[in-house]
C-alpha cells in the first residue's frame, strides 16, 4: 500500500519491553485524509503501537514510513517534526503552564501548512479553552485536559493526528464534545488515527479499522465491513 496516497504504512512491527515481546508482526496503514480506528481489548497493544510508530519505544524489526521516510529508527523528536502530533493516552500536559501558555508553547508550523491553526481557530473548536485561558493545566478538569491536549496537538499543525483513548474517563456530554471535534477535524480533511472504546462513534466516523489481539492485526476494514460482522465485535472485543 505504499504509493503517494499513503501517509502512515506500518508493516511487520516487533516491539519488546525489555525481555517482554509485545508486539508479532503487527501492520496498518492509513492514507491521507483518512480516519482510521485501532482497535482490541485492553493490553493487547494498542498504546504500544503508537509508541513504536513515535519512536518512544522503537520496533526492534519492521517498518514504519510515514510520509515517505522511513522512521523505525529515527529519535522520537524527528518523529514528531515530520508531522506526528500526539494525544497521549492520561493527557500529559504541562501542569504549571496556563493554557495559553501550553498551546503556544506548542505551536510550530514546520510542513508549511497553508491554513495554520491559531489560538484563535483552537478556541472556535473548544471555546472552553479560551475561557480557562489563563488557568493552570493542573486547574482543569479531565475533559478540559483532554481538549487541552487536542489543542496543542493540533497547533504542530501535524500530517496525522494521534489520539489514545480519546474519550477515556470523560463525561458524557464532554465525549459527544470530542467526537463532534473530531467529526469537524475528519471534514477539514485532517488525517487521524484514532483508539476508543466505543465502537458505535468510531464505526459512525472513522473511514477504516484495524483490530488487533495479542499484538498482531487480526482484521481491518471498512465501518460496514465491521457493521456487517457483529461476531467480530463478540470475539475481539469482548462486546
Ligand atoms: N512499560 C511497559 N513495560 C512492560 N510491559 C508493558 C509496558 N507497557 C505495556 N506493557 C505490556 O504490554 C502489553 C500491551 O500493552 P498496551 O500496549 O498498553 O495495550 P493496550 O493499549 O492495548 O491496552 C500488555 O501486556 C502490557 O502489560
Ligand atoms: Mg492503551
């Protein structure tokens, strides 16, 4: 799948804590402009895989090109530059910077994106943020923190957005604030590659999925392909 359309081609991925193999071979591959779900029970190797593809635990065999360059072996941070930006599973903002201060610390424009995000453009996506602007990140609330952490992404102004656990331990109305986002960032054509436990909003949005157990792909297709097979959902997911 590698031709000019694929951002993202993940093939034969091996990761290892330590002495502990976690990841056999694992593949996927996302195209530009594409959404796409990653999906498994909890410890199956979801978080790991973004891990490997950032460079923050390396794949000890494999490949992984993203945008054309291959970056198995690249330090994270060159990950990161080439157009990566991640919201990691647990958040991980900065918590004695304002909010302002952790967008803006964040901001970059490296790949010359002709329709840069601005804080202005990330308080019209979460308007919240602009209230709580001059408030400590440790000061927010788990969602605040969550759309926090979209925001910075989104000002690196990335090829591919990454979110682990998009909605994890989020309100209600809070996680319908989140799908809607991404359902806008997916429209303007942003490329997004997305971990959720609920399949029903992921099939809605995502053009494409990818199930995996043990660390190994055990199916990808598209949201009627996974519509279509209810027992997958029983068998994979435990649902
Ligand atoms: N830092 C680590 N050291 C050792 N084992 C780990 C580490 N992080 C995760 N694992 C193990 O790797 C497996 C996959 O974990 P993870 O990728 O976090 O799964 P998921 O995100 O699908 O829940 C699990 O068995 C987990 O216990
Ligand atoms: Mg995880």
């Amino acid at each position: 799948m590698a031709d000019a359309a694929t951002l993202l081609d993940v093939e034969g991925i091996e990761t290892c804590y330590g002495l502990s193999q976690v990841l056999f071979g694992l593949s996927l591959a996302i195209k530009r402009g594409e959404m796409v779900s990653l999906m498994g029970r909890n410890g199956m190797g979801k978080t790991t895989t973004i891990r490997s593809i950032m460079g923050l635990t390396p794949a000890r065999a494999g490949a992984i090109r993203f945008a054309g360059t291959e970056v198995r072996s690249l330090p994270s941070y060159r990950i990161a530059k080439l157009g990566i930006g991640l919201v990691p599973e647990g958040r991980q903002i900065f918590p004695n910077l304002t909010v302002r201060e952790n967008l803006v610390a964040a901001s970059a424009n490296r790949l010359g994106a002709s329709d840069p995000w601005t804080l202005d453009k990330i308080h019209a996506l979460f308007p919240r943020l602009a209230e709580r602007g001059a408030n400590m990140g440790n000061q927010l609330s788990g969602g605040e923190q969550q759309m926090l952490a979209i925001g910075r992404a989104l000002m690196t102004n990335p090829h591919l957005l990454i979110l682990d656990e998009a909605t994890e331990g989020l309100a209600p109305l809070i996680r319908e604030e989140i799908w809607n986002c991404l359902s806008m960032l997916k429209a303007r054509g942003q490329s997004i590659l997305v971990i959720d436990k609920n399949v029903e909003n992921l099939t809605r949005i995502c053009d494409r999925h990818y199930i995996i157990e043990r660390g190994r792909t055990v199916w990808s297709g598209s949201s009627a392909d996974l519509m279509a097979e209810p027992g997958l959902q029983h068998r994979y997911l435990g649902i």
